[in-house]
C-alpha cells in the first residue's frame, strides 16, 4: 500500500472513453483496444493518432469534445486565461480531417489539443506572462516550442494562467484570475503552471506546456496529480519564454501519463539558433523505448541504483507525503532497483541560493517592462516617472517585492555578499549532485513537502511559500532534469489529494527518467488520478 | 501543513544562524535541525556587519524605477527585510576557494555567428508600441533637468 487513501475506480484512465453524450465518443467506446495493456492504451497520443488514421475519429469531433468539456470545466477550475476562437481551433481540425481523407501525412501530433503557458509567445495570441503590463500584448512570433508543436499539427486550444511572470508558488499572484485545483476546488493548482497543470488534470487539453525556473512545472503537478517533467538546461529552446531568471528558466512539459509527456518533450528539444544556450546534443528518441505491461518482466528495473535523499524525508515534510514517498520507494525495489539513502548535505542552502539568483536576475530581465516599446504605458511628462508609473500600475506586488529584493542584492557593495555567494552554493550543489548520479542511477524525492493547500493559506507569508520550494530549486541551481509522476494519495478533499514522486536524473538522461516513470506508472496498481470533478455525472 | 513545519525548513540551524546577523528579524527563531552537515561555518566579523545596512526601500523603488504607494512602503518593507535577512544565512557558509557558477553549465555557450539578420515581420513588432508617430518611439521630454 503506498498510502492510506484510495479514492474509487470510477474511470478508466482514458477518460474520452466514458463520455456518451457526443458521436465521437461512442466511437471511442467501440475503439477499446483488443489487449488492455498496448502501448496506445498508455499514451492519449498514440491512441488518438491510432483513432484519427484509422478513421475511427475525426480531429473535428476530437476538438469538439475537448472543446465541450473545456466550456463545463472551466468555470469552475479557471484554467485559461485565453481561450482560442473556437470556429479558428474547428478549422484547423478540419484541415487535419482532409489531409487524412486525400491519404496525405499528417504530423505526429496532428489534432492533438495543447495548451500553453501563457508566459510563452504565441504569434497573434495573447501573451501577458498573467501581468497588468503586458495585458492586450500580441506578439508578432511563435516561441520555437510553439512552432514545433504547431509544424507537428497539434491544436493550441488556449493560454493557460499562471503566478505573474512565473514568480509564485500557488497561481494566485496571477493579474487576472485565481486557477483552482481540480481534486478540490477550494485548494491552490500548485505554481507558477497552475493553469498548465490544472488544465491537464480536467482533460480540457491533452498535454500543455508550462516553464520550471525553481520548481514551477513539478510542484503544480504533484498538487494536479499529472506527470510533470522538468528537462535539463538546454534541452529545449527559451526563445519565446518571457524571461525570469534566466540562468534557471527551462520550458517543461505536462501529461496525463508518462508516454504523453516523453512524447512532447520530444516535439521540442533541440538546438535553436535563436537561444544561444540551447544544446546541439543529439535528441534521443525518448518515445521507441517504452514497452508495454503486458511484455515487462518481473523485475524489469533489476540493478538500477536508485538514491532517496534523505533530506527530503526529514523534519518539516508533511507525514503523509513521507509515507507516499517511502510506499514508491518499496515499489522501486519490487521492480528490481537497488534502493540506497543518500545525502546532499548542501541541500537546504538551495533554497536561499535560488531566491537570491532568481530575484536579482528578475530584477534585471524585468527591466524591459518599461511601458515604451510594449505594454500598458502610463501617462506622464517626464520620462522617468513614466517608467516608474508604467511599472508601479503594471506589475503586482510579488513581482515588484523580488524586484526590489534583487535590486537590493545586486547593489554595488552587496554583489559579493550575496549575488557571488549564491553562485558558489551553486558550484557546491552541482558537485554533490554529480557525486550523488555518480553513484546512482536516479535520485528521488517527494516533489513538495505537503500535498496542495488552500487558497489563500499561505498568501501573506512569503516564506512559509518559498519554503515550499524546498524540493525543487536544487535541480534548477545544478540544471538536471526530474521527472515527477503521481505515486499517491494523502488525505484531504472529497477522495484525498495526489502526491507527486521526483526522479531526478543526470544532465541529459531524460531518457532514463522516462523509461524508469514510464515502468514505476505501468505497474503502479489500485490507483486513478482523474479527478473526481472530472468524472462527476455533472461533466459527462 | 502547518506554518511551523514550513518554516522548519528555512533555517540551517547547523550553519549556526546568528541572531546578530545583519538583518536577522526578531521573528525568525531557530528551529530543530533539518539537515545534519559537515559544512564549516566562518565567524562574522564586525565589518561584515556594519557593511551591509539593511534595505532602504524609497531608494531601491528609485533605482528599479518603480514607485510605490505609502501603503505599499508598510506593506513590503517588513516582509523584505525578512527575505533579505534570511538571505544573509549564506554568509555563514565557509565559501573560500569555491569558484562561482554563471550558470548550471550543462553545454558550453553555442554563440552564432556575429551577423545581422531582419526580422520579416518588423511591422507587427512595430504595432506594439504604445506610443509611436512615424518614424520614432515618443515618450516624453528627456532633457528637462539641469
């Protein structure tokens, strides 16, 4: 058992299959693979591209149904802050459906719904980064994660919300909206891609996109119960991503299952030559390596040195995350994995370290929110009162606190004592967790030291929030990537709120994380993390 | 989860967090340890104490150019000078000889050449402008200090 709650097995994990009110879905229904364990079974990708090609479904009732539940849903959890033109998203759709009628190639992605974090440009699209400043904002580009999703065919159903300019925990310090968490609409989606993952959780999209500069994809996914995946520094190209701190910002990836989010971090790694950070490593393909359950052996993980970190299973972590974590411990050693406690004793000096880098580097990124060449302009006849009202008007107070935070740190005089020193905490975490990947295969970790919590709980105290971060920042400060997959439940809500486990792999062994998420999901029993929102008669 | 577990976790009561520190705040108390570390600590001296005042908000609102309402000034100064004063827990981490990272440094930088390149689609960069009379960027009078 890996925890005490157990919520009921109302749906299956394909959650179109059970909706009977639209064509397609009866279709669907009639469209239940012969074994239950084949690999489409294991990703809404593959399956729906199965459907699509086999000309079981049309991308127009596909877009329709995801269409329809996102219209149910959305009052309710306030995933989006823009939601595409419907008749534009249904034309497009249409255009995949000819495409496959005149038996042309349709991309691997084709008439997959995405959503996008909405601190991530999309050409003619709103993109206000979820600030007063940019509000009404159009960029003229496509980030290149964007393009690549749109070149493969995929549909972006909308811009989803977020914490201003990616500075928050929790989604709330958004300009415009609070998102709820779907398992309990009265608790935080987690942050700053609580939209992301809030709109994966409900099924309004297939998988999104959000951004991770200390945690942002992987703790909104332990709070949604989605797979949230974190890639190394480098991996996929910042160009398009509003910049927060940008020695730690990478765009990241939500699903519903572990094959959905390795098949769309595939979509857009890659070197571009518009982020001269981007690696030019070649892009393994993280997708030819998943098996299904049917053919996994007993002990398909046999040997893999698999390292729990012991601090993050000390004092101050909730008592039933700590029992989630510990319950997939065991199940990584049924699966064969040689389990080891190790120690980073560096670790809590992350969390100090990060917020010193990530406030002074906002402090500078931010600057160009300056009301002249874009953005909400103030009126004023002087120009520096025309900065300084652009931006106070502009920007919310979290965001104007770590400015000013960071404009303290980077003073002449501070730098040292504080800028330089986060560095060096820096250079002390990267060698202890090359030493710790030098010894194991993976590290794991509770993804957050607690399950979601209330809105409002933790609003007015800036630290128990940063505190939050505990788990995530030192993989942002040494650059790796982490996958982080729901392993559990703790009590709280209708049928208790998901806990999320974080495999944290060496720099550019995403493949490994994906393999490893991808056999720790396929036999992982007694389990469902749709949301009971979801599944309620109320929505179908 | 409780307040006081969070919190639990923002003090190194093992790096030996001073309540002399620069900006410690009476409201930061120390906690049971959290981590068990062999980092060595190094002792403050008084000039490190005396070279770092706390913040002083009107003046960093003016160098970020942001100005802030006298509400706000109450509101954000206490909760600064928290953050800055946790902040100032990294001072006691023995940093000698510790080369400082830019950057998690996973892959060399991959600088393209140094050539100009157009953007196609100049005019709806140029639609973003608040203020905009052909050919300039408006904004207000810049040369009007002594």
């Amino acid at each position: 058992m890996l925890s005490t709650i157990q919520p009921p097995r109302y749906l299956s994990r394909f959650p179109l299959r059970r909706r009977t009110k639209c064509r397609s879905l009866h279709i669907l229904s009639s469209a239940e693979p012969a074994t239950k364990t084949s690999l489409t079974d294991q990703s809404q990708i593959l399956s729906i591209r199965d459907l699509l090609l086999s000309r079981q479904l049309s991308a127009v009732e596909l877009t329709h149904s995801y269409l329809d539940r996102l219209k149910q849903t959305e009052p309710h959890i306030k995933c989006f802050l823009h939601v595409s033109d419907p008749d534009k998203v249904l034309k497009q759709a249409q255009e995949i459906d000819d495409k496959i009628k005149r038996n042309e190639e349709v991309g691997p992605l084709a008439g997959i719904p995405v959503a996008i974090k909405d601190n991530i440009c999309t050409a003619d699209m709103p993109s206000t980064g979820g600030s007063h400043i940019l509000e009404g904002y159009r960029p003229p580009f496509d980030a290149t994660a964007v393009k690549r999703l749109k070149d493969l065919g995929a549909i972006v159903v909308g811009k989803t919300n977020l914490d201003e300019f990616g500075m928050g925990s929790t989604t709330e310090a958004s300009a415009f909206k609070v998102t709820a968490n779907p398992w309990d609409l009265s608790r935080v989606p987690g942050g700053s891609s609580g939209g992301s993952a809030a709109s994966v959780s409900a099924r309004q999209c297939v998988v999104s996109l959000g951004s991770d500069t200390g945690g942002s994809v992987r703790q909104p996914a332990s709070f949604c119960g989605v797979v949230g995946l974190k890639p190394t520094y480098g991996r996929v190209s910042r160009f398009g991503l509003m910049a927060y701190a940008s020695s730690l910002d990478v765009i990241g990836c939500f699903g519903s299952s572990v094959a959905d989010t390795g098949i769309l971090l595939h979509s857009i790694s890659g070197y571009d030559s518009l982020d001269a950070t981007s690696s030019k490593r070649e892009v393994p393909d993280f997708t030819s390596q998943f098996t299904s359950a049917s053919s996994l052996q007993s002990r398909p993980l046999e040997g893999l040195r698999v390292g729990l970190i012991r601090e993050t299973v000390d004092a101050g972590v909730d008592s039933g995350v700590k029992s989630a974590i510990q319950g997939a411990a065991a199940h990584l050693e049924q699966l064969g994995c040689i389990l080891k406690e190790v120690s980073l004793p560096s670790f809590s000096l992350g969390l100090p370290a990060y917020y010193i880098l990530a406030s002074s580097e906002s402090s500078s990124n931010l600057s160009r929110y300056d009301g002249v060449r874009y953005g909400n302009q103030a009126s004023s006849d002087e120009l520096n009162a025309l900065y300084e009202e652009s931006r106070a008007k502009g920007f919310g107070s979290e965001v104007k606190m770590r400015i000013l935070m960071g404009t303290y740190a980077l003073s002449a005089g501070y730098y040292d004592a504080y800028y330089k020193r986060a560095q060096q905490v820096r250079t002390i975490i990267r060698k202890s967790f090359k030493a710790a990947l030098d010894e194991n295969d993976i590290l794991i970790s509770p993804a957050a030291p607690s399950a979601a919590y209330k809105i409002g709980e933790k609003k007015n105290d800036p630290l128990a929030m940063y505190a939050g971060d505990i788990m995530t920042v030192n993989v942002n400060l040494a650059g790796l990537p982490a996958l982080v997959l729901p392993c559990g439940f703790v009590e709280g809500g209708d049928v208790g709120l998901p806990v999320g486990l974080q495999m944290i792999g060496a720099a550019f062994d995403e493949e490994k994380l994906l393999k490893v998420g991808h056999i720790f999901e396929q036999t992982l029993e007694g389990y469902n993390f749709v949301p009971p929102l979801i599944s309620n008669a109320a929505f179908t | 989860m409780a307040m006081g577990s969070s919190r639990a976790l923002l003090i190194l009561s093992n790096f030996k967090f001073k309540p002399t520190l620069p900006f410690a705040s009476s409201s930061l108390k120390p906690f049971p340890p959290f981590i068990r570390n062999n980092f060595r600590t190094r002792n403050f001296s008084a000039k490190t104490s005396s070279s770092l005042p706390p913040p002083d908000l009107p003046r960093l609102a003016e160098t970020a150019r942001i100005s802030l309402a006298p509400n706000e000034v109450e509101e954000f100064a206490p909760k600064i000078r928290r953050v800055v004063g946790w902040f100032g827990q990294l001072q006691a981490v023995d940093l000698d000889n510790v080369e400082p990272a830019i950057r998690a440094d996973t892959e060399g930088d991959n600088l393209r050449e140094d050539v100009p390149e157009t953007f196609e689609n100049k005019e709806a960069l140029m639609a973003s402008v608040p203020s905009y009379k052909e050919p300039y960027i408006k904004v207000p009078k810049v040369l009007n200090k002594e």
